[in-house]
C-alpha cells in the first residue's frame, strides 16, 4: 500500500469514451489511434496545452497491431512527440495502477511540479490470434492462442475460467441465485441515473458524440452518442436465464460483458493542477493506493482487501467515507464487498457499474475513479474509495479527496 501528500488531478483534466459492447461500433477501430483521436479533442475541449505534458503512461491490455511502440507512439499521435512514458498491463487493475505509477513518479520529483497524462485503452473486440513457434515440439508445431477468449476462460495458475472464481466465492460464502439477481437489478436502476435529463452524469466526462467511420476514414458509419450494448434489465428476464456452468448459481445476467472504449485523466502538482482545472474552488487529491490478492481461484474476494489495504494507507475509515465504486464483473463481488465491509447493497456504485456498462479491460477501472470523482463533486466534497478485482485473483485500490472552496 501507498500514500501519496502531493499528487493532484485538475478539476475536468479526465475523460471517458462511452462503452461499446464488443462487436458494436468501435469494433474496427485501432485502440491506440483511437485513443489519440479522443485525447487530442478532450485536451482542446478542456483548454490543456499539450506542451504541458512531461509524461504519458499507458495502460493497455489487449496487445494490437504496433502496440510494441506503446506510450511513445501515442504520445507522438497526440502532438508530443518529445514525450515517452511506461506502458502498463495488469489485467482489471491496470487502471488503479496506471494512476499508482504515475502518482508515485510525481511524489518522487515534486520540485518540477510535473505533469503526466494517463491514458488507458482496449479493444476486446476482434482480439489477436496468436502463433508461438515451437521448434522443439513434434514436426516444431507451435501453440496458437486467442488473446482475449483463452484468456478470460483460463488462468494458468490457478486453472480455472474467471466465472469460477464468481462460483467459488458464491457457494462458500452462501450467496444465492435469486440475490444476485436482485443485485443487478438494483445496479441497473442506478444507471438509470446517469441517463436522466439527457444523461446530464455522463455529460460531465464523455466525450461525445463521436462520430465512427470505415477502414479508410471517409465514410462515417455510425454516431455514437452515448453507452452501446446495454440490456434492459428485470427481475422476470433475469429469471429466465440459465446458469453459464451447471449447478451454478451466475447466468449472463448477473455479470458483465466485453466492451470497448478508452478513458485519460491527468495527475501534477497542486498548484499546476489549479492552473489546468476548469474550476479552481474544486481541488482533487489522489490519497492512496492498495493492492492485495485472494487465495487461489478466489477472484472476487480480491475487492476487499485491497479496499482494506488502500484504506489504511490514505488514514481514513469506511465510516468517511461518502462515495464507493467498485469493478464488479460478477454481481458476486458486490454482495461479497457489501458483507464483508457491512455496507448496503444501495449505497455505493451510484450512477453505474461495469456490471451495467461493460467492461473494456484496461479502461474499465479509470472511468469508475472519473465517476467517483463527479460523484464527489456533486455530494460537496469527501473521501472516496474505488475498488476493483482483476485476473490472477488480485485486487486494486484507489482513495481520493475532493474539496470544494
């Protein structure tokens, strides 16, 4: 776990795309061009410099075509081509510790107040085939691998798919079908919110619309305006859903889906934060960091001891807080994470959840900070937490303040 004194974010210096179920409208699109699209617009609609920039970590976890290049190259794509930074891939977490890296760089050279650009994107659309040769095996056949599928059906550790580790926690701690169902209802009601009044929530940090074209960049395809992909939610449909591995208790429903999407944010100095904000009574305090992991094939208990752990560091108790938001894959990580933390199903994840709006790997974690930061916002001020599992049974964590003058 870590704490940091003097890491900021400028007030507005985030954003997200919308989140596109795979196969949708962002299906065809390079992750990495696509990002550089969307930062270099949300820069200009924010008034940031991009000369402002010292650094660019990425956080990408589904490899593409050039993706060896990684930071360096977006950082060329979005007009800083002085520019270079680490890229970064720790499955669900690489978010929460995208946000850690770069915050600990800046804790370790306060003096030249600097300035880094996070971005986070994947496209779990249309993943990569891979070859590895093998000259040594019969005939030097190698193994082929499908980035994306073969991975979210098998960790070689613990040798199970990721819906296992949902099952595992279900049976051992007693949680039935019928609350899982419940549980995502309710998730899906608090997204409702976020679409009122003309989704004002998501107004405050997308960037939309944005418009989609072809292959060859002429023909616009398709506007997307706002998240894609998403089902209407009931008890009774819920219902009707069978179990994806029988006897087991999680269905289609009660989990989320692969999207695709990107988010950025920027973390400086407080005073340079103050310069970049849209609005300087509004100061945002990136507190601290934890990491944990759960026991073999255990996954969404992860959620917990990393809160714990990110809790501890930043000296605050679950009793200050006033917003949480958590990267739920499996409705299981939120009933586990409310029981154990004795918090109210109701209580946290207003707005939304990947539950509800998808999961594009990489991003999925940063967009839910974004959230939790407006959510702050809006509440006045406060602590708030973000916690979220990730494969290999790992857990991240992220507690940040918001202060309004």
């Amino acid at each position: 776990m870590v704490r940091f004194e003097t890491v900021y974010i400028p007030y507005g210096g985030y954003w997200s795309t919308p989140f596109v179920r795979w196969q949708g409208a962002f299906a065809h699109l390079h992750p990495l061009r696509f990002a550089a699209e969307v930062a270099q617009r949300a820069l200009r609609e924010r008034a940031i410099p991009v000369e402002q920039l010292d650094s660019l970590f990425l956080g990408m976890t589904v490899i593409a075509r050039h993706s060896f290049y990684g930071a360096p190259w977006l950082a060329g794509m979005i007009g800083a081509p002085a520019v270079s930074g680490p890229t970064i891939n720790q499955a669900c977490a690489t978010s929460a510790r995208l946000l850690a890296s770069a915050a600990s760089e800046i804790e370790a050279d306060t003096a030249s107040k600097r300035c880094i650009l996070a971005i986070a994107c994947d496209r779990t659309s249309n993943g990569p085939h891979l070859y590895y040769p093998d000259p040594s095996a019969p005939g030097g056949r190698g193994e082929s691998e499908d980035w994306v599928w073969d991975n979210f059906n098998y960790d070689p550790y613990a040798g199970n798919a990721m819906i296992e580790t949902a099952e595992h926690v279900a049976a051992e701690a007693n949680i039935s079908r019928e609350e899982q169902d419940t549980l995502t209802v309710l998730r899906y009601q608090q997204y409702q919110e976020a679409l009122k009044d003309g989704a004002a929530f998501h107004q405050r940090f997308m960037v939309t619309p944005l418009e989609v074209r072809d292959a060859t960049g002429r023909k616009i395809v398709a506007t997307v305006v706002d998240d894609e992909g998403i089902y209407p939610t009931t008890s009774e449909s819920l219902a009707r859903l069978h179990p994806v591995l029988e006897p087991g208790t999680v269905t289609p429903g009660t989990q989320t889906h692969p999207a695709d999407g990107n988010c950025g944010m920027v973390l400086t100095s407080r005073e340079r934060a103050r310069e970049l904000s849209r609005d300087q009574a509004i100061e945002i305090q990136l507190l601290a960091f934890g990491q944990a992991r759960a026991r073999k094939g255990f996954m969404p208990q992860a959620t917990v001891l990393a809160a714990r752990q990110a809790l501890a560091a930043a000296e605050v108790s679950l009793r200050e807080l006033r917003a949480v938001k958590t990267h739920n894959p499996f409705a299981v990580n939120d009933i586990y994470f409310a029981r154990e933390l004795d918090l109210a199903l109701e209580s946290f994840n207003h707005y939304g959840s990947p539950l509800i709006f998808g999961h594009p790997q990489g991003p999925t974690g940063l967009r839910q900070i974004i959230e939790l930061i407006e959510e702050l916002v809006l509440l006045g001020g406060g602590y708030g937490l973000f916690s979220g599992c990730a494969a290999g049974d790992t857990g991240a964590a992220i507690v940040v303040r918001v202060d309004l003058h």
